[in-house]
C-alpha cells in the first residue's frame, strides 16, 4: 500500500512539473528560445531538466487534461491550448514523442 502511495505521489508530482512547464512557456521567453532551439529530442529532454522540469509523455498529456478544464474561459482555454500546439509542434519537428 505504501509503494502505491508513493508512486502515486511522483505522479502526481510528474504532472505538476508539466502544468508548471504549460504555465511557465506563457512567461519565459528564454524557455521558449531554448526549446525551440533544440535539433534533437535528446537536447530537448537535456534543456527540460535543466530548467527543473520532469515529466513522461503520458504526463504531459494527463497534464494537458487537467489544466484544461480548470480554464475559466474560452480565452484562457485557447491561449492555454495554443502553447501545448507549440510543444506539440516543436516535438514533432524533432520527430519524437513529448517531452
């Protein structure tokens, strides 16, 4: 019962770093700068963790989900929306799954 207490925990932990990430990229241009910069999946994981972020890709997706519906409205649900299209589209380019 504890290891499952414990696992949940780091989940739940996972997926507050990838809310914080979603928040952050609205507010940190150099994080974006940096992100985008990248040309391999391994220096986008390297560029992650090195700005304190931790996450698997299933994470970020449950992250996704969640910080969706507490929006408070279809503006902040859109701007919300459009920096997950981001990290989707500068993934993509690194032909790789997130992070």
């Amino acid at each position: 019962m504890q290891a499952r207490h414990i696992l949940r925990s780091i989940f739940c932990m996972s997926i507050q770093d990838a809310i914080l990430f979603l928040r952050d990229l609205g507010e940190k241009t150099e994080l974006r700068n940096a992100l985008y910069a990248c040309k391999t999946q391994s220096e986008y994981e390297k560029s992650l963790e090195s700005a304190g972020y931790s996450f698997l890709p299933g994470e970020f997706e449950e992250a996704v989900n969640v910080a969706h519906v507490k929006c408070q409205s279809y503006d902040e649900a859109d701007e919300f929306l459009q920096r997950v299209e981001w990290v989707r589209m500068v993934v993509g380019s690194l032909d790789a799954t997130i992070p």
